[in-house]
C-alpha cells in the first residue's frame, strides 16, 4: 500500500503578518494573493483565511476598478520573443 503524502500546513499570511484590514492601494500587498496572470488566487492554494480572503478579493476588485491592478496581463510579448528564435 502506498504510503500518505504529508503537506506542509498551509497557514493565512495576513493573519501572520497581523493585518486587520486590506486596502486595495497597496497593491504590493495584494500581489501576494494574485498569480502572475493578475487572477485572483483561491483559498485552498494561498491558505488564506476567510475572511482575509473576501477582504482581498475585494480590495483587488476595487484596485482594478481604480486602474491601480491590470484586469489582464499581456503576455504575447513574452511569448513572441521565446518563439522568434525558430
């Protein structure tokens, strides 16, 4: 029989960091919580927890209704130039 995986214990970095209240225009704060496409991480990977969660979810919803946090990256450049050598 195979044996179990452990994880690690995932755990909410606002709550470690003592953060009460997320504001959505400190966007370094926010991209702890985004993936590097500008979407929204969801709580089972980041580990964050619900409230901290629907605070960020709103604090980036808000920041990319203020043009503070793009609603889409661009990534052809960065794939143009990975495939310009061939």
């Amino acid at each position: 029989m195979a044996e179990k995986r452990k994880y690690g214990r995932k755990y909410c970095k606002y709550t470690e960091m003592k953060i009460t209240f997320i504001d959505y225009k400190n966007t370094d704060l926010l991209k702890i919580s985004m993936s590097e496409r500008g979407k929204i991480m969801p709580r089972r990977l980041t580990g964050n927890s619900k409230n901290a969660q629907e605070m960020v979810e709103n604090a980036i919803k808000r920041a990319r209704h203020m043009a503070l946090v793009p609603y889409i990256v661009n990534t052809q450049n960065v794939t143009e130039a990975a495939y310009s050598r061939y």
